[in-house]
C-alpha cells in the first residue's frame, strides 16, 4: 500500500482555492443559450451581524444543488445579495450609536468574507444590495408602476401598532396578537397609511398554486392565509332610519337565529344611528376609549363589551326586529364592519348575548340532539339540519347554505358571495432605513408621484433617526420640503418609507441584469432565466415573502413586463439549528456561530455536518452532533478517512475489481437520485460506504483509481473544497472538479445484486425465483403470482392476503 505524506489540512487547501476559483472566474452564469440554463437561489441575508448557524444550513443546501446543476452540464445562475434596509440594522444601529448605513455596510463586508470563505458558488459579480440607491430607485419606480394601475392607495384605516418597535405592521408581521419582529402585542391605531392591493389578487394566488412544486405545509400555510370562504352577502335594513346594512355570513343557513345586530365602532353609520337612537353620549364614550387606549388585537377579539344603538335591524329573510349594538368585537377591516348576531350558532354572539341578556334561538339542531337554549352553555357551531327556519325546515345545514344565497338573490334581499381573510398589504413604516415613498403632496393638486426622471427620492443621511412614532424624515429640517411636480407650488414629501419585504419581492428579477442602469430589469435577461427553478430558504416566509414575491410577479405579469405568473418553481424549506432542544439565543446563552468552526475544521466539515444530519427540511440539534467545542464533528474524522483513501487509490495502478465497479455504478445512480430530492443525507451516506467498499479493495491488493475520482464527483457539491483537491492534486485531473461532468452509470452495472425470491402458499414453500437484489414489492407479488408451482398449490383456493418482503418472500395466503 503506497501512502502519502500529506494529511489532511483544511485551514491550508481552503483558503487557497477560495483565491484560485476567484482569479479563475468559475461561477459566473453565461447566459448565452447554449446550454440550458439553471437559476439556483437562496433567500437573500438580512446583514445584520456575521452569518449565522441558519445561513450555514440553508446555503449549503442551495449551494450543493447549484454545484449539482453545474456538474450536470446547467448555465446556472447563483446570484447572492443583501436585504439590507429594515428594522434589524437600523435598531442594532441605535443599540451601538452609530448610522445604520456604517453598520449595515459593515456587515455586508464580513458576511461577504464569511461567504467566500464558505467557498458559495456565487456569481460575485452579480452582487447588490437593496440599500443603495441604484437599487431603491427601482423599488420606488415599482411602486409608482403599482400606483399607476391603482394597486397602490392610500387610506385612514386602523393599523396594527407595534408601541416598542415604533411603527406600523403588515398584518402579515402580526402572529398571535404580537409583532413578529420582537414579540410585543400589538395595538390598534387609526392612522392614513399605504397599502399594495394584495386582495385582488387573491383567488389568482390561490388557483396559481397548480403550478408549484413546493412543500404541501407551505402551500397549506398560503391557502390558509388567503382564507377563501364562501356564503352570502346580506342587507338588513335599519327599520328607524331605511339605511341598508350589508354583512357577509359564511353561515346563511343560520339566518333564521339572528337575535341581534353588531357595529364596528369606526363603522361610519354608528354616529348618526346613536343620535336616533337617543345613545349617543354612551356610544360616543365607548369609541373614544377605545381610540384613547386601544386594545391589543386579542383583547379586542375577546371583549364581549358592548353598548345598544337604540334602534333596530330588520332581518330580511322574517321581517323581525333586532336591538342594534355596537361593539369592539366587531372589526371594521374584515367583510363589512357589521355582523348578524346568531348566539346559538357562534361562539363569540353566544358569548355576547348572555353578557347582555339577548335571546338564543335554535336553527340548526345537531346530529342525534335536541338544543335547549336554557340549559346551553356553549354555541353550537357544527353541521346539523334546520330547524325553526321557515321553508327550510328539514334541510341539512351544509345544503342549505347555497339554496338560501340563491333564494336571497332571487327575493332581492342578498346573494351569493366570496370573501378571503387576505388583507391589502400595508407598506407605509414609520422608521428611518428604508425607501422612501416616491410621493409628494400639494394643497392644491393632491396626492403627485415623483416623476420617474427624478428617481431616486434620495434617503438622507443627516437624520435623527430614534423612533417617535412618527417618520424621522419628518424631523428632518429640509428633506420633505419640494416643489410639486406639477403645479410646482411648495409642497411635501411623503415622509414613511417602504417596508423592507417591497425591497425583497422584486430581487430575484434584479439579478438576471444587475446593472441595468435605465432600468429595473432586461426584460430578455428575465425571460431568459425566470422563473427561478430552485429557490431555498426559511419556512418562516411562508406568508410574508413568499406571498409578496407572488403579487409583484402577478402585477408585473399584468403590466406586460415578465411571460409568467409565479416566479417560483421549486421550493426547498432547511430546519432550524437549534441547541439542547431549543431555538438558539442570546437570553439561553446557547448560540453557536458557524465561522470559528469553519476557521478550525473547514468548511468542508461544517457544510457536511449540516447536510449529512438529516432530512434538510428537519431541525438540526447542534448540541446532539456536536456537544464538546473543542472536538471536531463526526465527518471531520470521514473527510480524513476519505483523503487517505483517495490518495491511496491514487498510488495504485492495480485493475478495479468487477464488485467495486458495480458498486460504483450502483452509487452514482441513487445519489443522482438522491439530489434531486434534496435527500442529502443519504447520499452522504453512499458515498461513505464506497468509500469503505475502496479501502477493502486496496487493502485486498486491487485497484480503485477510476472508482475513487467518481467518489470526489459525487462529493464535490457537497464538500468543494477537499474535492478539488483531491482532484486536481492528488488524482493530477485537468481543470476544476466543479466543472467536470457529472458520472454516469452503466444501468446494466447499476443493478443491484441478484436475490432468491421465496415464494409460499400459506406458510409452505412452494418455489423459488432468482430476482434483482433492488425488485420492488409490486415485482415480487406479481412474479410470485405467476409461478406455476404456486398456482399448483392453490387450486381452486382463493387469495386473501399476500405478505410481501422484497426481495426475499412472498406469502400467498388462501381462504380455507
Ligand atoms: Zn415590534
Ligand atoms: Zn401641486
């Protein structure tokens, strides 16, 4: 055996290579048609700090597809960039006291370095961040193309207020009743903000999703936020006044229980229906509290507070009167801002109506029960059939409901509607890093956007910029002073900028021609390499960037500006790296940071522990891979065993064995296999048993030389830098291990070994069938079937059972 005097040195192999791809210019996508083209992305980094143990998760994964991609012959394009505006540097900016542009460039530079230190296969000269103006221009000339169409608007709404972070939130940012960002309730405030029209969109986001291939959670998170019901619209009239209510009920088959009618306190009817009703002070004195001291958006859900308008809706469908109320449960955002009160059916009017002592009645009797509206205690939300409701008496809940939509319309009193939980997107932040809003306003002409030659609405740098619950460019003693652009009178500003989820739904468009300077994008560029076939990153974006990206390529597609509809193909979700069973934090004192590791073992190491630990799509419990700092992850010792390996196979000239040859085979095909469902793991765990099957053959005297080269191929994308060592040193290959051809296979040499396939009739062996050792279950039941013994020993019996262990047995159990 011929051993080498070299070991395995990371901290010398990487850093060299890291130089040699860079003067080599190995990555950069071409673009030019001969080739198919491959567009690998990874969700952009916030630069908030150095990267972190997530980073080192997900762009390994992405990083080993565009690798793979690379290696099978693909023009791929492997952009990287940075998410640079937004609340994460701008308050770690504040905490240090220095200008969120120092920090967050600073950051960038380090992550850069950690980036390239990982050796990403990014094309480096297609970088940019969303922070500098170059880039906003195009974010603010998007908005203005969205405003155009009327999908940007601006209005007085109620707007979920984050008191610590100082700003508006996209109801997107708000999970449980709390801001996503730092976790504390939110509050209602009344305030005129920007919206992007997302609710236009809806039934198209939710029909479009046949064409994703994306995790079924993710797809399942969309439509739930999307929330798509169906049922009717409703008009009550107002029998004091003659004021029509519409309501929205996804249970008009309940219509019949209606004892009571809700307002929203902004809903702009309840002042005039108070002061007929004689309960104006009362009611008054309910929506200025609220508007005082607004509640979080749980207490409001859960107040069954309530004052009587003193007049009374007629419900259409019995002519019967019902007390009128208003009430913070009722919100004025979602369907129309008024609700039918039917206590024995919801849970909330239950509620309500025993807190002020309204009538239940029953509509809907369940199955196998009588209600008593007495003895409940709870409302009765199920199916069940209709009871007490005039000519449905006897119908079941589930039919009635289109029957009654139907029967409204035709008594012209409602008809059948379609509303979603979706929200328009709210984009004004009052914060300081972000783009500004490319708006001015005139006394005279009104709201005036920035004409597009006097893009980009530059953000200052000399502002004040602590939060004071409204914009810092507020503050600033010039900035929002202008001439309007069209009647150029003195005028100003808009002075919130734009949520930093715009900056990141249009990035992925930015990277197929980067420095286009005249405009967004190269239209052809885009049609060239969108949509994007291999998109990773964080499950958290489930509804917030995912669903943003969406709109703006469905906007765009509508402007005639891209060919297609979704800019997604493919989506692939990485876990979480936790430690000792927890999300990892500065409070738990249980953070890892990736870049020591890859500084002291490679990053070789670090990629392959983050791939080979499991499912990607699972949680990686750092403390269980590696719980002593000072010892290196488990593939530390494989990637040495791997070195000494191939360097062996390398000094030996002996012929390769035929069983060595057709475990190579065998490999290259379930590892192709194996990355193109992301099932890193086990391909790391193929390669691990070639890799011993290759010390066996040296030690027996023969020969792996080809065998060992393919074994750095199937490596490469996943651990590159000892593989082009290996490759290029050690095996003395020309050129780069990452351009080489991806290794086919022989499918006759793939084959897995032969296997004996017993076949028994209910327990006796009755013959035996020789079978490839990878036969599946459906190929030994139907070989098994067919044997003339077995039929023999059947007869006349039949088959009831059939128990199947590929390759090995088949039981064919017969009925006595
Ligand atoms: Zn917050
Ligand atoms: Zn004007």
């Amino acid at each position: 055996m011929s051993g080498t005097a070299r070991r395995y040195d990371p901290s010398e192999i990487e850093p060299r290579w890291v130089a040699r791809w860079e003067e080599e210019g190995l990555y950069r996508a071409v673009g030019d048609g001969s080739r198919p083209k491959f567009y690998a992305l990874d969700m952009f980094p916030y630069p908030s700090g150095d990267l972190h143990m997530g980073h080192a998760e997900a762009f390994s994964g992405g990083d080993a597809i565009a690798r793979f991609r690379w290696m099978q012959g693909y023009d791929v394009l492997h952009p990287i960039g940075w998410d640079a505006f937004g609340l994460p540097a701008e308050n770690a900016a504040i905490k240090r006291g220095i200008h969120p542009k120092e920090w967050t460039y600073a950051n960038i530079d380090q992550q850069r370095r950690s980036f390239k230190r990982m050796g990403m296969s990014f094309d480096w000269s297609r970088q940019f961040n969303t922070c500098d103006p170059e880039y906003y221009r195009w974010t603010q000339w998007l908005f203005l193309k969205l405003y155009e169409r009327g999908l940007a608007y601006r209005k007085l709404a109620p707007a979920n207020w984050c008191p610590k972070d100082q700003t508006v939130l996209a109801n997107e940012q708000v999970v449980n009743g709390a801001c996503e960002r730092c976790g504390t309730p939110v509050v209602r405030r009344d305030l005129v903000q920007w919206f992007f029209k997302t609710t236009e969109y809806a039934q198209r986001l939710l029909d479009d999703m046949d064409q994703l291939q994306w995790p079924e959670r993710v797809l399942t998170l969309q439509r739930n936020w999307i929330g798509r019901s169906e049922g009717a619209e409703v008009r009550f009239e107002i029998a004091e006044t003659g004021d029509e209510v519409p309501v929205f009920t996804t249970r008009p088959d309940t219509l019949w229980g209606v004892t009571f009618f809700v307002f929203a306190a902004e809903h702009p009817l309840v002042p005039k229906l108070a002061e007929v009703g004689g309960t104006w002070e009362e009611a008054r004195a309910l929506i200025e509290r609220l508007q005082a001291t607004p509640l979080t958006n749980r207490e409001q859900a859960e107040s069954r507070e309530g004052v009587r308008l003193g007049v009374h809706a007629v419900n259409p469908v019995n002519r019967e009167e019902v007390p009128c109320f208003v009430a913070p449960y009722v919100l004025m955002e979602y369907g129309t801002g008024a609700v039918m009160g039917v206590p024995a059916h919801d849970q909330r009017d239950f509620e309500f109506a025993r807190a002020h002592g309204l009538p239940v009645r029953v509509v809907i009797r369940p199955p196998g029960g009588v209600l008593d509206p007495a003895e409940m205690v709870e409302a009765w939300a199920g199916e069940g059939v209709m009871v007490n409701s005039g000519p449905f008496d006897g119908t079941p809940s589930p039919e009635g409901i289109p029957r009654i939509a139907a029967w409204l319309e035709e008594k012209g009193v409602g008809r059948p509607a379609v509303t979603y939980r979706l929200r328009d997107w709210l984009i004004s932040r009052q914060r300081y890093w972000g783009a500004p809003i490319p708006i001015v306003h005139c006394e005279a002409c009104g709201e005036v956007p920035v004409p597009e030659e006097d893009l980009p609405v530059l953000l200052p740098e000399d502002v004040d910029f602590q939060p004071g619950g409204e914009s810092p460019l507020a503050r600033h003693p010039t900035w929002k002073h202008v001439a309007c652009p069209r009647c150029r009178r003195d005028a100003t500003r808009d002075v919130d900028t734009m949520d930093t989820f715009v900056d990141s739904s249009w990035y992925f468009f930015r990277y197929c021609s980067p420095h286009e300077e005249d405009r967004a994008f190269d239209p052809e560029a885009v049609r060239y390499w969108m949509p994007v076939d291999q998109y990773t990153g964080g499950v958290e974006h489930a509804v917030l960037h995912l669903l943003y990206a969406r709109f703006f390529t469905k906007a765009l597609h509508d402007m005639g500006l891209v060919p297609f509809v979704e800019p997604f193909t493919r989506l692939m979700n990485q876990g979480q790296v936790i430690y000792g069973g927890a999300a990892m934090s500065k409070s738990k004192g249980n953070i890892v940071e990736p870049m020591p590791i890859v500084e002291r073992w490679g990053a070789d190491t670090m990629r392959l522990t983050m791939l080979f630990a499991g499912p990607f799509e699972d949680d990686i419990d750092w403390k269980l891979i590696a719980p002593d700092p000072d010892r290196p992850p488990p593939v530390y010792h494989f990637l040495n065993r791997l070195w000494r390996v191939v360097c062996d196979a390398a000094g030996s000239d002996a012929p390769e064995p035929e069983a060595l040859v057709r475990l190579r085979h065998r490999t290259v095909r379930v590892v192709t296999a194996d990355y193109e469902r992301y099932r890193f793991n086990t391909a790391i765990s193929r390669t691990m048993e070639l890799t011993n099957e290759i010390r066996r053959t040296l030690d027996a005297g023969g020969g792996a030389r080809e065998t060992a080269a393919v074994l750095v191929q199937l490596l490469a994308p996943m651990a590159p830098f000892i593989a082009e060592e290996l490759w290029r040193a050690v095996l003395g290959k020309e050129g780069s291990v990452h351009t080489s051809s991806w290794p086919t296979f022989d499918p006759e040499l793939a084959k897995e070994e032969r296997a004996t396939l017993v076949v028994q009739v209910d327990g006796k062996v009755r013959d035996r069938i020789e079978v490839d050792a990878d036969a599946d279950e459906e190929t030994c039941r139907a070989l098994a079937e067919a044997s003339e013994n077995a039929r023999r020993a059947i007869g006349d019996r039949r088959v009831v059972k059939v128990v199947v262990r590929p390759p090995r047995l088949v039981n064919l159990v017969t009925a006595a």
